[in-house]
C-alpha cells in the first residue's frame, strides 16, 4: 500500500512539475517576442523616421544612450550620454540607404530585465547595439542603449 501511495505522489509531483514548467515556458516564450519586437520597433523606428515607433520602443522618460566620441576642446575619447528622447529626435526621416538588423542574443531576466545585442548594418556603418531594457506598467521599454560604431570604406563607382 505505501509503494502505491508513493507512487501516486510522485506521479501527482511530476505532472505539478511539468504543468508549472509549460507555463514557465509559454511565459518566456510571449516576453521574449515582446523584447524581440521592442529591439526592432527601435530599428524600423530609426530607418524609417517614425516617431512613434521609437516612442513606443524607448523609456524616454528614464532613458539614455551612451557613446564613445571624441572630445572637441581634448581630442580624446569620452563617454557621452544623451537621453533616448533626444537621440529619437536625431531620426525625424526615412533613411534613403538599406539598412540591416539582426538580433544576435537576447536574455531576459525574471520576465522583468532584458539585454538584447543588436547587429545594426548601415551602408556607411556598422553598429553593434546593446539594449537594456525594463518591463514597466506591463510594456518593455529600452532604458539604456549602448553600442560601437565603425565606419566602413564606401567604393564610389564611376
């Protein structure tokens, strides 16, 4: 009779186990599309000059993006911070060149944090994007965007 009744239990106990892994697995599956969506509603919303889009994909209220530059009045290199309200006004047209994005990984933190590393492609430059960002009031939001830029050689053709 205990052989039984442990048997049962541990049946009950897995089949807990694996009800509350599915759910777990559902729940990442739905925020890691909602992160993924975010990352390129920021891109489209750059390429494309659309306002609202990058609203939509930025905290612009606590945002900020951070960049490598060069100092005017040193020459050397600083770290400048702008804020995402700002930086989304720097795209207020279509871009008139393909661009390219491709999510290179993506990790979400008690469906509450996420890092996504965003390869962003330009004809003149490539960009290597980290985006941070927070699930506030039931969105994902940017709150941070970090990234690398190197200029590539442009061809002209005759």
């Amino acid at each position: 009779m205990n052989k039984i009744k442990l048997l049962l239990m541990t049946a009950v106990m897995f089949t807990s186990f694996m009800s509350l892994s599915s759910h777990a697995e559902a729940l990442t599956g739905k925020e890691y599309q909602a992160v993924v969506e975010t990352a390129y509603d920021y891109f489209n919303g750059a390429a494309n000059g659309d306002q609202e889009l990058l609203s939509s994909a930025f905290d612009q209220e606590f945002g900020h993006v951070k960049m490598i530059t060069l100092s005017k009045e040193t020459g050397k290199e600083i770290i400048r911070t702008v804020s995402l309200k700002e930086f989304a006004g720097y795209f207020k047209k279509a871009t008139k060149d393909k661009w390219e994005a491709n999510i290179l990984s993506v990790d979400i933190v008690d469906d509450q944090m996420a890092m996504v590393k965003l390869d962003f492609d330009t004809p003149k430059t490539h960009y290597i994007d980290y985006l941070v960002m927070y699930k506030r009031q039931n969105e994902w939001r940017i709150i941070n965007k970090t990234f690398t830029a190197k200029n590539k050689v442009v061809v002209k053709e005759n």
